[in-house]
C-alpha cells in the first residue's frame, strides 16, 4: 500500500479530497465555531469562579475540586448522561467541551493573578487604587502570559474534543472521521484527524503571537548601569 | 488657614496608636505618640520587630490602627475614604514596586492619572521630575525591567512625588541598592528635600542613615515602644537610655563628629606668618605654638603653603623658603569627622579652615574634642 495513490483502496485518496472543497469548508468553520464557543464560555465562566477563588480563598479547593471531577470523566460517558436531559445536539456538546476547559482556565488565571508581584500590588494599593482598578490595570495585565498559556491548552485540548462530538451530530472534522469509520474508508478519516491536528497548531501559534502581542514589556532585555 | 499656621501643626499625629495583628500575642505597636512637624524628615529606626514599617503603613491606612486616632494634614484619617487618602501622601518602598508592564513615563504618571490630569499635564509633569530626580529623560518610554537598581528607586521617588502630594512615607527605600549607589541616592534626596519641603516619614534600620538624613529621630523599641524622639545632635549626644545607647552603637562619639561642622569649634590662629615676616617672626611663631612648622599667607589672607621650622636655616626671610602646598584644607562647613580624617593624615597634624580663599584659622585634634563638649 502506498501512501500516495489514486483510487479507493490505497490509504489517501486525493482524489476524493479534492472533489469536497466545500464540505472541508464547511466542516472547517463549524470545528472552528465549536472551539470559539467552548473556550469562549469556559472563559466567561472560569474567570468568574478565578475570580471568586482569588477574593474568597477557600473557594478554591472545591472549585478546582469540581474542576477535576468534570475533567476526568470521559466524554462518552458524559453524553450519555446529558443526551436524555439535553438531547442531541450543539448544546450538549458545549457542556461537554466547556466542561473540560474549567480547570485549565481557572489554574491559570488564578496563578496568574497569584505571580504578581507583591511589590506592584502594594505600590497599587499604597497609591490609591481601589481594588476593581488593581485588579483590571495592574493584576490581570500581568497574569496576562500565565492566562494565555491556559487558553492555549484548553483550545488545544477543545480542538481535538470536537471530533468527539461529532459522534452526536455536531459536524466538524470529526464527521469525516465519522464516517470514515462507518464506511471503512481511510481517507476521510485521515483527512479529519490531520485538519485537526493543523487546526490546533495553527490556534495555539496565533494565540503564542497574541500572548506576545499583549506583553511588549516582557521582551525589552534588562540593561545595568 | 495660612501657612503660617502650617509650620506650627504637626503634619502627622500619632495618638496613643495600638496595632495588635490577628492570633498575635503583643501588640506590634503598642501606645506610640508622635508628632511629624510639617517639611519635616523624621526617620523611624529601630531593631527588626520594633514595629516601624507597620507604624508607617498605618499612616496611610495600609494597616489600619488597633486603637489610637492618626491625624493627617490636620483631620482625622479616617474622614477620608482610603485610597483618597492614599493619593496624597507618596509612598516609596525598598522593593520600589513599579508596574513590570508600564513604561516608566506611565508609571510615573499613575497617580495624576487616578486624579483625572489631562495628558499634556501629566507629560510635562512627567518630564519635570525625571529631570529633578536626575534621570535621563530617555527613560521614559523604557520599561522597569531595562533600568539598573538605582534608576528604579529614583523612578520610584519620582512616582511617589509625582501629584505633589505634601507627604512622603519612605519604607528603607536604599537597603536594595549597593552602598555607593545607597549614598548618592541619600545625597540626592537631601538636596530634593531641600527644594520640595514635603513631610518625609523614613523608615531605616540603618543608624547612619537616619543621623544623615534626619531632622528628628525616632528610636523604637520591640513592640513599637517609642525610647527617644530627637534631633540627631541631641540624640547622640544626650542618650535617653541604655537602648538608645546601645542603637546608637560604640562609635557614638565618631558619629557626633559627622554632625559637628568646623565652623561650630574654637580655631586656633595657628603659627602663621605673612610672606614679608622675617625668619625670626616665623620662629617665634612656631614656638609659640609649640609646632616644627609655620604656615604663609598673602596680604589677601589666602594661604600660600607650609614649611619646617628647619628650613629656616640660613634664610632671612620667609620669603627666601621654599613652600610646601597646604593640602590640609577644610571649609567653615565640613563636617567634623572629614576634619579628623584630614588632620591625621597631614603632616602638619592640622587642618587650615579656609572660607572663600582666605585663611580662618586651624582646627587640630584637640579642637575636635572641644567641639564634642
């Protein structure tokens, strides 16, 4: 069997690829789509509760108690116990996906928060501050590259989820796989799983520019004199 | 109000002020009274746990007060929500705490920007204190991270005046830098202070320091026990206690010496002869001294330069010596202790006090020890 080939039975089928420009579209923003959304909510969602651990420590052992439980349970198993509340579809795919990027998100914005220097917080304070401005120019600003670390992960980790989903009928490049899968068919499913793979990749060095970006500070090399 | 009435009030008083922390035992600060005289630099010195840092937090309510009232400016702390408080008094910290992600024009300019400036204001005020604090406007758009120690504490200074606030609270805001930078940075806030009058509260566990810097001393004890609140002068010179004493350490008498300035000592006309006296003149002069040598001045008073007695062999004549150049030379206003240190490392064992190019008198080391009368 060669790699490179022409027709149905050999490993990739170029062919069959090139026909589908616009299903590989289509399928490449409802995967885009799918992420944004998760990482989007579990974002909104996992500042809230950093937020909260950061104000009221003890909160943060069982948030990111809860944080754990949903991580660790399987995909699979978490369908099948929303399906029959939920039903089939994009809503119980997010609560999925959102799910496993909570304890990502919350670690690190609250490490990231927790790294400021107490210096800068207390010069903060000591010049007038109050603690909503502290926290929005002083504190989050400098949790910046701990925070994007963890959206890298949790968007990495959501990228490949979504092919999961689409075992519930939420297209994406896991359909391909899908039906890759049913039909015994090697092609679709490498196709889905290497666009995904790219897709990953290609978030996670946007988001490495973002960090970047946001941190001009942190590139300037330290002078003496 | 005038200003007038300013000078009079304390810009800060402390009443009967108790600071007992949650689970702890004793008090950190228990029953301190202290009165900061307007335009005044008090430094807090004392041995670690005497509660100097947390009595100058509590000034600006970063720590609030057990018990006890602290007035500020005249009114109460407390009439004034915290950090509005906070906005007017400047606060400088060892650890300088600049904002990592600011540039150094932001960071200096972050108070004015709480208080609503416009940004050309903030610009130009920026600007003007770089300048006062001695840095190279070139810093401005850098980030902290780029600048060595001592830049960052000058920025730090700058930042705390930069609303003019009337108050300054320092926390041992030289201990992070290296001695040499320590002292011109020490050196620097003389001369700023000298130009800006702000009510300074300095918190040092340096002795040296808080002499320099100081126009009143407070010395605590463990547990925040005020033992003597002085000038320098007074302190080293009259101890309240064996405390005191102690702090002061076992070279006090050397530490006066920086204090005492050659002006403030008996001088002694010295064996000096004009360039035309006769060499018999010189020898009488020197005898009456009881000194192997005899300074020459013009008929201006400046001073010209010295010579042994023994070189008065066969000259007529001052005039006919060769002079030895008087490198033994202090001003009416250098401290005592750069005196000494000149005297015994002259030859003549003397130090000539020249005022404006003409001669004064001379300063040996038993006017030294007369001045620590």
């Amino acid at each position: 069997m060669t790699l490179i080939a022409a027709d149905r039975d050999s490993f990739v089928w170029w062919g069959w690829i090139a026909d589908r420009p616009d299903e590989i579209w289509q399928r490449t923003v409802e995967h885009v789509q799918m992420t944004l959304v998760a990482v989007a909510v579990g974002l909104a969602i996992s500042s809230v509760l950093a937020l909260l651990a950061v104000r009221y420590r003890w909160t943060y052992t069982p948030i990111t108690w809860v944080g754990s439980v949903l991580y660790t349970i399987p995909s699979l198993a978490l369908f099948a116990v929303l399906i029959p509340i939920t039903g089939l579809g994009f809503l119980t795919a997010q609560i999925a996906l959102v799910s496993y990027t909570i304890l990502v998100l919350v670690r690190s914005i609250v490490t990231g928060i927790d790294g400021v220097p107490p210096d800068a917080r207390e010069a903060a304070d000591a010049m007038g501050y109050s603690a909503g401005r502290r926290l929005l120019r002083v504190e989050l600003p400098l949790a910046v590259p701990a925070i994007v670390t963890g959206i890298r992960i949790a968007s990495v980790t959501v990228v490949g989820l979504v092919t999961v989903t689409a075992l519930i009928g939420n297209g994406g490049y896991g359909a391909f796989i899908d039906d890759g899968l049913n039909r015994r068919f090697s092609t679709p499913i490498v196709l889905g799983a290497t666009l995904s793979v790219a897709l990953a990749s290609l978030i996670d060095v946007a988001l490495y520019a973002l960090e970047r970006a946001l941190t001009p500070w942190r590139r300037r090399a330290v002078r003496s004199g | 109000m005038s200003d007038h009435d300013n000078t009079h009030r304390p810009a800060i008083s402390l009443r009967e002020v108790v600071k007992t922390f949650p689970g702890a035992a004793q008090p950190a600060v228990s029953g301190l009274s202290l009165d900061v005289a307007a335009g005044h630099l008090v430094a807090l010195v004392g041995p670690s746990g005497c509660g100097k840092t947390t009595t100058l937090k509590m000034i600006n309510r970063l720590i609030e007060p057990t018990e006890g009232t602290i007035e500020v400016l005249g009114a109460d702390q407390r009439a004034l929500a915290a950090h509005e408080l906070r906005r007017q008094i400047g606060y400088v910290i060892q650890q300088v705490g600049l904002f990592p992600h600011h540039t150094i024009r932001r960071n200096i300019g972050a108070v004015p920007e709480l208080l609503g400036w416009d940004k050309h204001r903030i610009a130009e005020r920026c600007a003007e204190l770089v300048e006062l604090v001695g840095l190279d406007p070139d810093v401005l758009g850098r980030y902290p991270s780029e600048l060595s120690g001592g830049q960052q504490q000058r920025v730090g200074v700058a930042r705390a005046l930069a609303a003019d606030p009337p108050i300054l609270l320092m926390d041992e805001p030289y201990s992070a830098v290296d001695p040499i930078v320590r002292t011109r940075l020490q050196d620097e806030l003389l001369t700023l202070q000298a130009r800006v009058r702000k009510t300074i509260v300095f918190v040092t566990h340096d002795i040296d320091e808080a002499l320099k810097l100081a126009d009143r001393v407070a010395v605590l004890n463990v547990g925040g026990v005020l033992e003597q609140y002085a000038d320098p002068a007074e302190l080293l010179a009259v101890p309240a206690n064996e405390f005191v004493a102690e702090f002061l350490g076992r070279e006090r008498g050397l530490r006066r010496l920086a204090l005492v300035r050659a002006a403030d000592v008996a001088l002694v006309d010295g064996p000096i002869v004009e360039r035309s006296a006769t060499a018999a003149d010189a020898r009488a002069a020197a005898a009456h001294h009881g000194s192997d040598w005899f300074g020459v001045i013009d008929t201006a008073g400046a001073l010209l330069g010295w010579a042994d007695v023994a070189a008065l062999d066969g000259a007529a004549s001052v005039a006919d010596v060769d002079l030895e150049a008087f490198v033994a030379t202090v001003t009416p206003t250098t401290p005592l202790r750069e005196v000494l240190d000149v005297i015994i490392t002259s030859r003549p064992r003397a130090a000539a006090v020249v005022d404006d190019g003409r001669y004064v008198g001379l300063v040996t080391v038993e006017q030294v020890a007369g001045g620590l009368q």
